[in-house]
DNA sequence: CGAATGGTTGATGGAACTCAACATCGGTGG
DNA sequence: CCACCGATGTTGAGTTCCATCAACCATTCG
C-alpha cells in the first residue's frame, strides 16, 4: 500500500514520477512503532526528526507545570509532522501518541535532499506547513470564540473531511479513538462537559459514537451548528 | 531607518550583505498607508500580496457569520505577513489593521526570486513561518487551558519580548494601542471581563496601563501568574 | 460640539467547572 | 476463562467564573 500522504498529496496535486517515487522511499526508511500514551517527542528534545503519520493517531499538546494540560494538533495518518528543521535548543510543545502508532522517522537531511532534489517535493512540504498552520489558526478561533457545543461539532466535521482526504471515512463512519479526557483537553474543557454535550449531540440525531467510531447521522445539521467553513482546510 | 524585520533578523543571524541589501529593498517598494480598522486583507480575497508591517500594529481575525469575531493573530512592526505564496481561492480568515499602518506590499514573485538569490532569505521566510507557527500553537494553548487574568498576564509577556526584539521596549514601557474590546476578541472574553481583568492586574501592582502605553512593573511576577515560559518564541 | 467609540462599574444569569459516586470497558494475569 | 484492576464513561449536586444587560463617564474625531 501507497503511504497515506502520497495519497492525500494527490488528490491535489499530480506529482512527477521521480519525486513520488522518492517519497515513497523517504517513508519507508526507519518504520517505528509507538505505544498509546508514548512521547514521540518531549518536551524538553532539542532538535529531533521529522515524523509521517502511517497508522494511529497522535497529538501535540503542551504541558504546564501546574498540571494543565492543552492539546493543540490532532495528528491522523498521512499528517506529516514538522518537515521543516527545528532550531530550537528546546521544544515549546511535545508530540505524543493518542492510541497505537505507526511512523516513518525522517532524517532532516533526507528531507533537505529531497527537497532540493524535487521541486514538487518542496512544496508539498510547504503546503503542509501552510495547512497546519491554517489549522491552526482555526482552533485559536474555535477555543476563543465557539460554545462547546460548537467546537465539539466543529472538530467532528473536520476530522470527516481530513479522514475523507485519506480514504478513511466510509458511509459517514470513521474511527474516533480520542477518550473524553482527551477531547478535553483538545477543546479547552473538561472531560465532565464533554461527556454531557456528546450526550447533546446524540439526543439531537447529529452523531452516533460507539467503540471508537463515529458516524454522523446529519452532516448539514452538524456542520450548520458548528459554523463550519472548510476554507481553511488545505488538503480536504 | 533600516526596517525593523532586518533589525530583528539581525539580533539572531548574521546575513551576507547581498542578502541584506535584497531585503532592504523588498521593504522599500510599494510602501503603503491603512487607516485604522481598515483590511489589509479580506475574508474573501483570492491570493495576495505579501506584507511587511513597518509602523503599527494589524491582526489576524476570522469573522462568524453571526458577528461573533475571533482575532488569531496580532501583527507587530517588523512582522513579515504570508512570505509564502497562498495557493486557496478564498482566505480562511482577514487582516485587519488595529491602529494606522505603514506596509510594505510584496510581490510574491520578488519574494520567491529574493528566495531563490539568497539562501539566507529562504531561512529568514522559513523561520517566520516556522516562528508564527509556534505562536498560534501558544494562543491555542493559552485560550483553552490558562484562565482570564493568566491569558492577559501572557499576552503582556509575549509583547513585551516581541516588541523588545525589534526595539520598541524602554524602561519596561511599550506601545499598547489594542481597545479593550480588541483584547476581548484576541483572548476569547467580553470587553467588560477584560477592564476588570486589567483592573485586577493594576491592584496587584503587576501593571499600569494609561494612554496606550503598557509599563510592566513586576516581570517576574506577570511571568510567574501567566505561566510565561518563552521557548515558543522564535525571534525574541 | 455632538456623535460614536471606548472605558468603567453594578446587578444578574448561565455555561461550564468541581467534586463525588458509580457503571462500564478493556486488558492482564492467575 | 474468568477475576480483577485501572482507565474511561456517565450522572447528579453544588459552585464559580465569566457573560450578559444596563447604565454612565471619558475620549476622540469628524
């Protein structure tokens, strides 16, 4: 099987041969499995790898010192993590694993090669940290200015369009293994909450949430109550 | 006056003298003046220029069709706005001036061929990306997890830092033109929580705030109730 | 100089948090 | 295979932080 990004890469953009094929090599160097609740990158890593998501959800979260802990990124498989070298003598956030993952460990020189090698490549890179940082921009907005309800709704229509870009939502269905402690923590809120506006959700016909998998029952109804707009999802 | 991005630039890496010239020159071309609330860029713009702020503070903000309006992003002099090329045929989200701006417009062919000439301008672009990534992740954090007095306590941090890094702090005293209803929609409250908030910071003795002008009168103890650690910050 | 915008303060309400208890699930080892 | 245990999910009661509503100043700007 292709990798997950190659795919969502092109139902976008038609990559030249040679730089597909080099993406496919560049993940299939260094496979590494990480258990569910592992680090993939701490706090406290100076300069590290670049990762590609194959299988398993991940996250980067931040973790304050009084305990709090915010999620800010969900990783899916396809997501490529952090194609550019980091600098920094010591990360602001860290990278860990929300259930059973599979990776590729990228070394930033590859990645460099790469890039020089195949202008396609490059910016596929540069695309990806647009995305992200589009995506992000949207979960600034969603924390600061979206009732719970709302934000809850909007990640479920996020994650069917981002799982949608990877071939992983079929008859509105897709794997949600994210606990409620970690939607919490994702969503600015407590586990408690997030439990009773699922609840909310359920009762309102918009989503059914049984054993780690979604369906949504009503995507106009979900995406109309979540304010929804795709346009900053780039790869969707 | 050399412009305030080289300036900061300069403070972290040392750039050949073609280089700097080029980037000199970029900020010269196409100076232009925004009235306060006016957009730089709209919601519903298709690709755009790229901006370089020389003299007054812009934000990013996404505006719900229901008025509700989330500010994502503040834009400070020597901030280099979307230096890669946007590639979506609607903008997730505007720019917006707070106060009156002097810009600089940026062809993206100048950038990309600036790019292409001088590796050490590629680095500048990618770590400003890199740099605006690691900001939006903080906001992120901040809004969901750090209470109201602590998010305004870290926006003072983070500005005093961005604004040091570009010369703009004396004496512990720096510009503060954002109204209070501006603070409301950059940190997820109401204007009315915010004065109180702010009224709150004063008793403490942390700071004092009169006439747009923000002096910080106990560092450490503003970083200590934000929880301020700096690692995200790029260029400060 | 008047109108609009921003700032300040009080009273009241509600969305989400906290605390607490219990149910359920999933994995592990006896 | 089942018993156990920790992690996760669920529900209720009480509380808190922040929003809402509503005035009223202060400032700025046309």
């Amino acid at each position: 099987m292709d990798n997950l990004f190659l795919r969502k890469v092109e139902r976008q953009v038609r990559l030249p041969e040679a730089a597909r094929a080099a993406l496919g090599d560049l993940a299939r160097q260094q496979i590494r499995h990480v258990a569910a609740r592992q680090d993939l990158v701490g706090h406290d890593t100076g300069p590290h790898h670049a990762h590609l998501i194959l299988d398993g959800w991940a996250c980067r979260y931040r973790q304050f010192p009084d305990g709090r802990r915010a999620i800010v990124a969900l990783l899916l498989p396809g997501d490529l993590c952090d194609p550019y070298r980091v600098h920094r003598i010591r990360a602001d956030h860290a990278v860990g694993a929300l259930t059973a993952l599979t990776v590729a460990r990228l070394a930033p020189e590859a990645l460099d090669e790469a890039a020089r090698a195949h202008p396609a490549i490059e910016a596929c890179f540069r695309r990806e940290m647009l995305a992200a940082l589009a995506l992000q921009r949207e979960w600034t907005a969603g924390v600061g200015r979206r009732s719970a309800i709302e934000r809850l709704a909007h990640l479920f229509c996020e994650l069917h369009l981002r799982l949608a870009a990877v071939g992983l939502v079929a008859d509105a269905t897709f794997p949600m293994p994210v606990t409620q402690p970690d939607l919490a923590d994702a969503l600015g809120q407590t586990s408690v909450h997030i439990n009773r506006t699922l609840r909310e959700l359920r009762a309102a016909g918009l989503i059914e949430l049984r054993g780690r998998r979604l369906t949504i029952r009503d995507l106009p109804g979900l995406k109309a109550l979540a304010l929804f707009d795709p346009a900053y999802l780039y790869w969707a």
